[in-house]
C-alpha cells in the first residue's frame, strides 16, 4: 500500500516530486542505509527486537528493517515503531501497518517528534530515519527550548543549533532513544549542514563535542548527489553505536562513496542517479573491512576537535585629518544618525535631516582646522581635536570616536594606552586561529602567530574548543595547474579560430 502511495504521489501530485520528496526516501537509498544499520550485527534466534522511526513517513524505512533482519533469521521477532507529524501521511503509514498486522499502535500521530514525542522513555536497538533537511523548527522553538532546560535529563541537552535547521536536534533525539544497557545502532540521512555548521562554542559544534566525546560516531558515508526528488545536494548517511567494537572504539570510518552511482534513463524530479545493487555491496564491504584506501580514511575522535584561540595585537596608530579619512566619520553611527529624525511628521523630519547634515559638515570643517599633519601620538592629536570641535557640546565617547575613525594602524607609532598608561588591544587587528586539539596551543602559537606578530598575545579564559567534520578537505587531492605553455598553445588556437571567423 505504500509502494503504491508513493507511485500515485511521484506520478500525479501537483508539485510533482517536490512533494514527493516530503513523503518518502528513494528505495535505493533505503536499502543502503538498511545494509549499513544491520552490517556485522548477530541476532540470536528468539530474540524481540524494537526499531524505531522518528520520521517515518509511509513508514518505508521500518518496513525495509523488518524484511532485512527476518531474510536473515525469520525467528526473531521484530516490533516496528515510528511517528510522523503530516496527518496524511501518518494515515497512509498506519493503514499500511494494520494490513501487514503489525502493531499500528506503536505508529505515532500526526504530532512533531521534536516537541510532542509520543514514544518518551521508549529505548529501541535500531533507529533509521531521513528527517526534513534544513527544515525551520520555529513551531517546536517553546517546547524543545523548555527541554533542553533540563540538561541531560531531557533530549536536548548537549545544545541547540540554529532555528533554521533541525536536523542535529533529531540525532539527539534518536542518542536518547538507546538502550541504557544494550547494544543500540542508528542509521540516519542529513546534507552537509550538521557536519561543519556553526563556530567553536555554537550549539552545533557542542552538540557534535558531544556526540564525539561519548563516542557515538561510528561511521560516516558521504552519497552521490542528485539521489533525491526533491533535491539535488549532497547528503551524508551517519552510523552510530553506544556500543563499538573493540577496533572501532575512539575512531570514525569516513567512506567517500560519491561516485558510487549509475545515471538513470528518465529523471524523476531532481533524482538523476541511483546507487545500484553492486556499489551497495561495495560500500558495505568497505565498511566491514575498516581498512584505509584512497575513499576511507579513519581518524581518532581528537582528531575532529579544535580549540578557537582570539589573537590580540597592541593598538598602534597614526591620525590624520584627510578628505577620505573624514568620510569614515560616516560609518560611526552617533554620527550619521545626526542627519536623522524619528518625527513622523514629514517637514519636521526634513527640517531635523536638514539640520543635521549642517552640523556633520560644520564638524567636518572644524577639523579640518587642524591641518594635514601626520600624528602618531593620541594625547596629541586628541587635544588638537578638542580644541577644534570646543564650539561643538560633543561627548567624550563621540570624541574618542572621531579620532579612532581619523586614523590607520601603523607599525611605526607607539602604543595607544588607556588611563592607568596600560597598551590596549586593537580590536580591528583581533583575530581568530583554530588550533587541532592534537597540537599544543604555545608551540602553535609561536611557530604560526609570534614569528610574524611579536606582540601578539592571547587569554586562555577566552578559549573555546569546537568540533567540526570538513568531509571534502579530507579527501581532497592536489591537481596541479596547467603549465604556461600548454594555456599559451591554447590561446593561439582560438586566437587563430577567431581570425578565421573574421575573415569570413
């Protein structure tokens, strides 16, 4: 019944497989991450086993977990659970599950498993699912926020990411869902966003510290792109365990199986490629073998982390009172908001803009008064400005700022102090350098920051250690350029090509 949902949905919807997309995974796919979730597993005979979708959809998913495990052992006895929020849907995946006589009960719906989990305390020995990518979790924002106000205690603890991507609040989700003493495995689908979205300190990257530092992330395959209906991007399918095997533990298999791929004969929506029978033995080979190549690489946990450190430079500058410099007066917002007005009344608010412009440009001339003289000593310059701009009732902070807006770093000049004479830091040279975990701070620092910047420093307090997976660097391969000579001969030939055309 499904099966046919789905065809009806692909064939005849009005968005076509945009919207079928929504509804269900393509079966290939299916199939592939069904091999990854059950690879290398031993399931006793008589044994009960509970799977799990958070997102089922028609509940495809489940239905491919039950067929896989009963081919291979037909006594053990496999209990499918799943909610999904679209009532539709919801309905399509129940009716399906009464005529297969499963337990239709254990189908949850039409409710958010993100805000309203109808499954809670529920532990399962596998979850698989392909939730929403890039998905906003606006609707849920109350509930999943009041959650992770409890810590680890609810779903959410290890952080929050973005409003506009709820795809890392599903994998906490389905780390909650594990067996406190047993064995749980889960198999979930999501584009590149979990794996590299957000800086050190965002929820993205502590919910990866998490995942990380528990040691959750078995395994990670990045797909061909161009597999889905309703999307051509890449996707990554993630394998997590709370339980590895001894040659795994502390580790993360990395697969690149983007070229693993046969075009198809007619697109359906965005799906061009499909993965067909022999890569997914091929993926699932590699992934039993757990061996380097030139597509797998494995790394220690470690290895993803790094520790943001904020470099400070001391401040030192020239001032200058130049035609271009005075245009930088207009990035300063108390001064350009001189030339504004909050009136509602259209000619007093034309009256007040009027107004301050005048006073911008009577500023502006007052200090040009001063000359073009190059200062490299605050004290002195800022008494020159004070005198210029006496006629004006300007504040201190708005002085400061015209003469911060008035000059340029300058190696040559001393040291801009504050009032206990003590140098100040230069937050336009302030930067950032991330530092692997693997690599100790000091030596990095004076190798790759003091060797060029020697008053350059850093504050431990202000060190924040993040987590990121950037797939592509991983597997990335120099190609040399073209040489000159080979760009040179091609530039004649069509220079050649292009004055026969002419001649013509």
């Amino acid at each position: 019944m499904g099966t046919i949902f789905e065809e009806l949905i692909r064939r005849f919807s009005e968005q076509s497989n945009e919207e079928a997309g929504e509804h269900f995974t393509p079966r290939d796919v299916v199939k592939l991450m069904t091999e990854l979730l059950f690879a290398g597993e031993e399931n006793e005979s008589g044994s009960i086993k509970l799977v799990y979708d958070p997102a089922c959809g028609t509940g495809g998913m489940l239905t491919s977990c039950k067929e896989y495990i009963q081919n291979i052992n037909p006594d053990i006895d496999i209990v499918l659970y799943g909610q999904e929020i679209q009532d539709e849907i919801y309905a399509i995946c129940k009716a399906d599950m009464l005529m297969k006589g499963e337990k239709a009960e254990n189908i949850k719906g039409p409710y958010s498993t993100l805000s309203n989990d109808k499954l809670s305390g529920e532990k399962f020995d596998y979850m698989i699912s392909n939730p929403p990518y890039g998905r906003d979790w606006e609707t849920d924002a109350d509930e999943v926020k009041s959650e992770a106000e409890q810590g680890y205690n609810g779903r959410f603890g290890a952080g929050l990411p973005r409003k506009s991507d709820g795809q890392l609040l599903f994998i906490q989700h389905m780390i909650s869902k594990m067996k406190t003493n047993d064995k749980s495995r889960i198999a979930i689908i999501t584009n590149g966003s979990p794996l590299f979205t957000g800086d050190a300190g965002s929820g993205e990257s502590n919910i990866r510290k998490w995942i990380f530092e528990n040691d959750y992330l078995e395994a990670l395959i990045a797909l061909p792109d161009q597999l889905f209906f309703n999307t051509g991007i890449g996707t990554y399918i993630w394998i997590l365990t709370n339980k590895k095997t001894p040659n795994r533990q502390g580790r993360v298999q990395l697969i690149d199986a983007r070229k693993e791929y046969a075009g198809m004969r007619k697109n359906l929506g965005n799906k061009r490629h499909t993965i067909p029978e022999d890569s997914i033995t091929k993926i699932i080979k590699t992934y039993n073998e757990f061996a380097e190549s030139d597509k797998v690489k494995i790394y220690n946990n470690e290895d993803f982390g790094y520790t943001k450190i904020i470099v400070e430079r001391l401040m030192q500058l020239n001032y200058q009172v130049t035609q271009e410099r005075l245009e930088n007066l207009y990035s300063y917002s108390a001064f350009k908001k001189l030339a504004e007005s909050k009136s509602k009344d259209p000619k007093t608010k034309i009256a007040d803009e009027t107004e301050g412009k005048k006073q911008q440009e009577e500023i502006k001339e007052a200090l040009l008064t001063i000359g073009d003289d190059l200062y490299t000593d605050w004290d002195a310059f800022e008494a020159k400005v004070k005198q210029a701009l006496n006629q004006f009732d300007l504040k201190p902070a708005f002085i400061k700022n015209i003469i911060e807006k008035l000059s340029e770093h300058d190696d040559k000049a001393g040291y801009v102090t504050d009032k206990k004479g003590k140098p100040k830091a230069d937050s336009n040279l302030r930067d950032a350098e991330k530092i692997p975990l693997v690599q100790n701070i000091d030596d990095y620092f004076e190798e790759e920051v003091l060797k060029y910047y020697p008053d350059a420093w850093y504050e431990n307090k202000k060190n924040k250690i993040g987590y990121e997976i950037n797939f592509t660097q991983y597997f990335y391969i120099y190609e040399p350029p073209r040489s000159l000579e080979e760009i040179e001969s091609d530039i004649s030939k069509v220079t050649a090509e292009i004055q026969e055309l002419l001649k013509e």
